[in-house]
C-alpha cells in the first residue's frame, strides 16, 4: 500500500500542475475570444453569403420540401441574400389550396413570416399564375434564367 501511495501521489500533483495550466490557457483563450466575438471587430459583410435554396421534390410525397422551405426561413432570417427557387411539383408548397401538402401545418405556421420577410421566389416561367398565392414576392423565369442564377449563388442547397 505504501509504494501504491508512493506512486499515486506524482499523478495528483501531475494533474494539479496540468490543470492549473490548463486554467490559465482558458483565461487566455476566453479574453481572446470575447475580443474576436465583438460587433466592432466581425466585417459581416465578409460572412454573408448568396443562397439559392432550390425545392425540386413533390410536397405531397415528402416532408423535405417544407423543410426546405423552413432551413430557408432561418437563412434569410440571419445575414444571407437567400433565395428559394420551387421546380416542378414543388410549386405546390406556394398555391392557394395546400390541404394535400405533406406537414401542412407547418407550412402554414411559416408562411406569414415567409410572406413578412419578403423571401424571393423564383418559378419557372410555364407555371400557372392563377393558382399560386398572392402576397409572396415571385419571379418567374425560363430556364436558362434559374440556371444563370443558380450559377451567379455562392452556395446552393438542393432538396
């Protein structure tokens, strides 16, 4: 027991000497953190992005489509340039009868902020107008026009 006493001791004084190094690290990491972290030391300018969020599945056979739509929601909230562009069946998630959209009512808790945010939209120039709400701010393009901008993005997020 004695030599076991012996030997366990340096490991106590080995961690004791490693912890308060390690404490004075964090002290140090910590002021240097709260420096870089300041709003007068962060160029936002610098980590906003341009954000295509391209919507291109079925909202009646996924819940992906209005999922998209809500990671959209939180981009445009923050400092992004996003735009949401709905291919294909995916244009359902913006007409006047969602009753057999996938997640419903979620849509319909997100839509006002949608609609508040003034998030763009972008669809495809043959869709039929009439059937698509108003309120939203829509564009309408070919598709050489959702490809060129697609390109022009820094980032796309396709569902």
């Amino acid at each position: 027991m004695a030599v076991n006493n012996i030997t366990f001791q340096p490991q106590i004084l080995i961690r004791t000497s490693h912890s308060v190094v390690w404490w004075f690290f964090l002290e140090l990491l910590t002021s240097v953190s709260r420096f870089y972290r300041s709003p007068e030391n962060i160029n936002f300018s610098l980590m906003a992005k341009n954000i295509a969020v391209v919507i291109q599945e079925d909202p009646r056979k996924t819940h992906r489509p209005v999922e998209a739509l809500r990671i959209a929601l939180g981009l445009i909230a923050g400092s992004h340039a996003t735009t949401v562009i709905l291919l294909g069946e995916a244009v359902r998630l913006l007409f006047e009868d969602t009753d057999d959209v996938i997640d419903v009512d979620i849509l319909d808790k997100y839509l006002p902020s949608i609609e508040y945010l003034e998030m763009p939209f972008v669809l495809h120039s043959t869709t039929e107008r009439s059937s698509v709400r108003k309120g939203f701010r829509i564009r309408y393009e070919t598709d050489e026009g959702i490809r060129s901008l697609i390109q022009s993005m820094d980032r796309t997020l396709v569902f």
